[in-house]
C-alpha cells in the first residue's frame, strides 16, 4: 500500500494595485522587468512585483510593508539580493532572510525621478533626473553624488542608463558621457569636445571588451583595454534616432522602430536591416528578446516567434504568431521578457505567460482581479488572515506578520510512516518609524536548511544593526589584507554622532562579529582554449560570492554562466570561442562546508572614526581558532588603516594607509607584518595614482588575496 497525503498553506502577501502607465524610464529603454536566481523568478508589473511560482504556475505578490503602494518598474540581482527601481523610491528584498524595505526621501534619497540601477561590489548605484545616488551597502547609507558646479547642467543632471564596471560607473546623458572614478570619487564629462558624436545618449550595452553608448545621433563605442574611442553613424548605416528599444541577443545588437528593425554587428561594425523584415511587416512590433528557441517579438496581434533553422541539418526557419486563437488572454502586447522555459509578454491589462516546452499559455496576471482582490480583502480588523498572510495590527505604530509557505506531507508505505515537514516562513516585526525585526527559517531543502533574523535602525539609533543566522558575512571597511568570511553566529553594529558629508558617515562605528566558519575560499587559474566549460575544484558555491578574472579584468555576470551547485563555468560573451593558451582565467569564489568539515571559530571587531568625508581611521582585530581537538592552524591578525581624502594644489587627492600584523600556529607563532599604501591626485583630466604593498607570506588570511596580476 502506499498512500500520500498532503497539506499545503501558502502565505503570502498582495500589493496595492496602481493602474498607472509604467513609471520612471526613457522611452528609447526597455526596463530590465524580469530576473532569475537560483531562489525564483521575479516580475516587475504596473500591479507591483511578483513572484513566479513555476510549479503551481501562478504569480506570487512581494508586500513591503513599509510601502504597501510599491510599483518598481526595474529589477536588478545580485544572487543574495533583489532590488528593485520605482519612480521615486527604490526598495529591495533579501534572498537569505526574506527581509525586505523601499527607501525613500525619509532615509536619505533624492527629490526625483529615478531612471536606472545597477549593482556593483559594496554599492548599489542609481540614476535620476537630478543625478546619481549610491548605497554604501556595509554601512546601509545612501549618498548623493556631488557633480562639480562646472559640469552641473539639466542636460548633465538627467541620467538615462548607467553602468557599473571594474573602478568606474558610467553615466548616459543628454550632453554625453559622465564618467564617475570611484577610487578618487571624481566626475569627468565627456561629450563632442572629446570627440563623441552619438548626441544625447539612451542605453548603455556592454559587449566583450567594449562600452556601446547608442544616442539620437549614432553609437559611441570605448574600448576598455585600448582606452580609445569610436563612433558608428549615418556611413555605418545608423539611420534614425527614433528606435523603440535596443537589445543585444547572440551577438548581434538589435534596433527595433516603429517600421521595422536594424541589426549591427559588433564585428564588422556595420549596421543593416533585418533580413527577414518582410515576414514583420504586418505586424507593429513594440519590444525584442532572445530565448532558448529563437528571437521573440512583441507586437500588436500577439508574440511572434522567429526560429532561424539550420541549413545543415536541413531545418528550415519558422514563423509562429501565439495570440489569442492560440490561447493568449490579450490581442496585443507592449513588452515581452523570458526567463527558464517561459515568455512573458504585458498586454493592456495583465501578463500573459506562454510555457516554451508546450507552447501552452498558463494563467495571467491580471490587473484588474488583483485589484479587486485588495478591495475584497481590505479591513480595518487587528487581526487579519488573507492574502496579505497572518498579521496583528495592535495600533498604529507597530505591525506583526508572518508571511511564506508550509507544507505537510505523510507517506505511508505497508507499515512504515513518514512525516515530512518543509517551508519557508518569515516572521516580521514593523515600527511606523522605520525600524523592523525580520526573520527567516527555511528548509525546503533538508540538507541545506536557512534560518536568520535581523534588527535594522534607523539613522540616529545607538543600535544600527543586529542578526544572527547560519549566514553572516564578517568583513572590514578598509582590508587590503586579511579578507573575510561567512559565519554562523551573529554581528552587532553600533552608531554615534549625528552624520555629516556626501559620504553621511557617522562619528563612531563598533561592529563584532562570532560564529563558526560554514564557508572557505579558493582560487583556481585555467588557460583559455582547452575546453568549452570548466570545473572549479568545489562544488556547492555560496551564490553571489564568484568573481571571475580574464587576463586581469573582472568579468561582468553577463559575460558567463556558474553554475552554484555543479561548480561548472562557461563564457556567454562575443568571441569568447577565440580564447587561447596565452589568456588567463582566474576564479574567486566562496564553498559551503559541510557540517562534519566546520573547523574554525571567527571572533573579529573594528572600531571607526570619521570626520565627515575628509578623515576616517579603522582599527579591526580578530582571532580565528580550531575547534576540534586533534585540528591545528588558527591565526589571529590586526591592522590599523585611515583614509584622507581632501583638496590640494588646486585638485582633489587622496591617501591611504593600512599596516597590518599577526601570528599563526603553522608559521610557529611567527609575528608577521604588512604594510599597503595607495594614493591619487586628480586635476582636471589629469589623473596621478600609485601604490605600493609589502605582504610577508608567513602572515595568514580569511581568504587569499593574491592573485597572479598583483591586485
């Protein structure tokens, strides 16, 4: 006999619906609307973000509970985080302890529209009408970014896309190019003076080892290992500033109009119509993406599919239009989008979802029901249990829910029972003021179970932070040296002193940090041209700790795939297949331990004192012991470092100095010491920067600092 049954409770949480027009971007960009990770799908819509449950094949709401009225219009991941773009506020969720808030002018954003983000290392940046802002993500401030008064214009101020890459951020504007430094924290502007042509730019595209800027008037083009520039135009075949969108897909950058489409290739730099445009001709099509099994178009009587076959194999092109007789809930679309097997495409009141497997559409989202689904489940009772999840409102100030899923199941089997036990739920505590207590336990996967809960202050508060889990990150604000690491166990940081500069850096700052040790670093080396895909020695990768290297240059996500859990590596950029024995790949990454491989006890602190943005000095120490009887190793290890930043012969310079010092077991109990300094001068277009950094290699580290370039 053998008999299943099962139980099953979703809790979960709706938005407020806004039937708006879609916020906050140029209308030559097509928003980054959808993201995966390795946690889910996720869908920015008019109705508010949502995630796709793939197997119960339905749209799942993301609440904020501090902005029940959040509509991002933009979606950005970095594997442990979510962030999300609206018009005037930016919110974000994250990954490992579901906790969640929307930044707003009340925590230090901007009077604007915002248009852009992007997510980079320790920031995350973003772009308005006004200018740019950051978040210090280790410190949770946001700072504005200060243009000098010589470059301050409307035309400088509007920024319509960015892009994050190695030590710079690019900003596109209407006057051209607005290059931020962020080592020397320094604007540089460049426009037609400097001899780009492309007029006011839209989108930014990186492609291999090149920056694409399409603008009204052409595409400016700089090479980041030349460090020169070119310019594609009207000889090129540019032939209109009024495309739609533009999107790169298999290589080739693609310009949709409103009378048809125009291709470059970044090869032979030239640009030229659609082949096939003929078979489009009847449609209108309205925005372009790649998938799996071909090009899919948005247009005005459904989603087109374009399969270009393989002559080869003697596979002809097809042509496939998914509308309504095909089971499509809506006539035309405005914007498509796809990720795993799915197409999403937005129709006039909804998301239509077309499984790619079975070409079969599953349920919409629909705006309207979601509408009247809030206006069903409004109430003015304390406690409540709906689709916004279980909460107890007991007055106004304060807020408690519990939202996620649980499931239950029994199996019974001639005279055996099992009961299985599994979900994600994550408790919440909100104050009107800001403050919030969010939790965290998950064990959907039973040998790999999460569980955390974190206190976040607001600005004034003795108590800035404090959590505890089985996935805490340890690191110093300034640490050319020992690196860090991810714990089980807890971190505390305290503030005092009001805020002051660009930087709202506080007068003094304390963290601790203990726990155990789950994760271990590692760096492996491999020639290029040996294989299609390469395997890093471990498996089981913390998601979002990988960086990979070429001949030096740190790759963007886009440029490759990992795989977290197979540890499988392989490049997705143009011309990755020309890679040869001469060009080195380099990975960084951070394993999971398994419990029986957990060693090491981590105990660290740092102490900081600032004096707005011209003086910051850090003092930090930790010690790092073995925990079980018969293992050796442990080191501890300390350093001192300031930061002077400031004006000087009519520029801007900075100086940094860290020396570090410590002892291990293995080296005997040998005191080793380091000493790093580094150092900038910008005047004008002229930029002066050095450094210089002495390591003894008996001194141990969290994680290895090296690498084969010297940086």
């Amino acid at each position: 006999m053998f008999l299943i049954s099962s139980l099953k409770l979703n809790i979960v949480s709706f938005l407020t619906l806004l039937l708006i027009a879609l916020p906050g971007y140029s209308w030559q960009r097509q928003p980054n609307w959808t993201v995966t990770t390795e946690n889910g799908s996720w869908v920015a819509s008019p109705a508010g973000l949502f995630q796709y449950d793939s197997d119960n094949e339905k749209f799942i709401p993301e609440a904020f509970p501090n902005s029940p009225n959040f509509v991002p219009f933009e979606l950005f991941t970095d594997g442990d985080q979510l962030w999300a773009l609206a018009d005037s506020s930016i919110g974000y969720i994250d990954l490992f302890s579901g906790g969640r808030y929307v930044y707003a002018q009340s925590d230090g954003l901007p009077a604007a529209r915002f248009t852009c983000l992007a997510i980079a290392e320790e920031y995350i940046w973003a772009g308005s009408d006004q200018g740019a802002v950051r978040f210090d993500r280790l410190i949770e401030q946001w700072e504005t970014l200060d243009v000098p008064a010589e470059m301050q214009s409307p035309e400088v101020r509007a920024i319509n896309h960015l892009l994050a890459l190695d030590d710079f951020v690019y900003f596109a504007t209407d006057a051209g190019v607005l290059r931020y430094e962020i080592d020397t924290e320094s604007f540089t502007l460049l426009g037609s003076d400097d001899g780009l042509r492309a007029g006011a730019l839209q989108a930014i595209e990186l492609i291999g080892d090149e920056i694409w800027f399409s603008g009204d008037a052409g595409i400016d083009i700089y090479s980041v290992s030349q460090r020169n520039w070119s310019y594609l135009g009207d000889a090129a075949g540019f032939r209109s500033a009024d495309w739609i969108d533009a999107a790169y897909i298999s290589g080739l950058l693609y310009f949709v109009f409103e009378d048809g489409i125009d291709i470059c290739d970044p090869v032979n730099r030239q640009i030229y119509p659609f082949e096939r445009e003929s078979q489009i001709a009847q449609y209108r099509v309205n925005d372009i993406t790649g998938a799996r099994n071909g090009i899919w178009f948005a247009t005005d009587k459904g989603l087109l599919q374009y399969d270009e076959g393989n002559l080869q194999s003697g596979q002809p092109e097809s042509w496939v239009l998914h509308d309504q007789s095909r089971g499509a809930t809506y006539p035309a679309f405005s914007r498509l989008a796809g990720f795993d097997n799915y197409i999403l495409g937005e129709g006039q009141s909804g998301i239509d979802v077309l499984d790619q497997t079975n070409d079969t559409f599953q349920d919409p989202l629909a705006y309207g029901e979601m509408a009247d689904r809030f206006g069903e489940t409004e109430s003015t009772s304390a406690l409540r249990w709906d689709d916004d999840g279980l909460s107890y409102t007991p007055n106004d100030s304060f807020r408690l829910g519990l939202t996620g899923n649980a499931n239950y199941i029994t199996i019974i089997e001639e005279q055996q029972t099992e009961d299985r036990f599994w979900g994600r739920l994550q408790p919440y505590i909100l104050h009107s003021s800001g403050r919030a207590l969010n939790g965290l336990y998950d064990n959907t996967d039973p040998d790999e179970v999460f569980y955390g809960a974190i206190y976040r202050g607001i600005e004034g508060d003795l108590l800035r932070l404090a959590e505890g889990g089985n996935r805490i990150s340890y690191q110093q604000t300034i640490d050319p040296f020992f690196g860090g690491a991810t714990i089980r166990g807890g971190r505390v940081m305290l503030e005092a002193g009001a805020r002051s500069g660009q930087k709202k850096r506080s007068l003094l700052r304390t963290t601790v940090a203990a726990g155990e040790r789950v994760t271990k670093s590692a760096r492996e080396f491999f020639t290029g041209g040996q294989s299609t895909t390469y395997s890093l020695e471990h498996q089981d990768l913390l998601i979002g700790s990988a960086e990979v290297y070429l001949n030096g240059r740190r790759l963007t996500d886009a440029d490759y795939t990992l795989n977290h859990t197979t540890g499988q590596l392989y490049f997705t950029f143009t011309g990755w297949e020309l890679l040869n024995e001469g060009d080195v790949i380099e990975v960084v990454y951070q394993y999971r331990l398994n419990e029986g491989q957990i060693d090491d006890r981590v105990i660290g602190g740092e102490l900081v004192l600032s004096s707005g943005d011209a003086l910051q000095v850090a003092v930090s120490g930790f010690n790092l012991e073995k925990t079980l009887a018969d293992s050796a190793g442990g080191f501890s290890g300390a350093q001192l470092a300031a930061d002077l930043r400031g004006s000087i012969l009519g520029g801007e310079g900075q100086l940094t100095t860290t020396v570090g010092a410590g002892t291990s077991e293995t080296a005997g109990d040998e005191f080793s010491q380091t000493g790093a300094v580094s150092g900038s001068f910008q005047r004008e277009a002229w930029t002066l920067r050095g450094s210089y950094q002495v390591q003894a290699d008996s001194l141990a580290t969290l994680e290895d600092r090296s690498t084969e370039f010297g940086y």
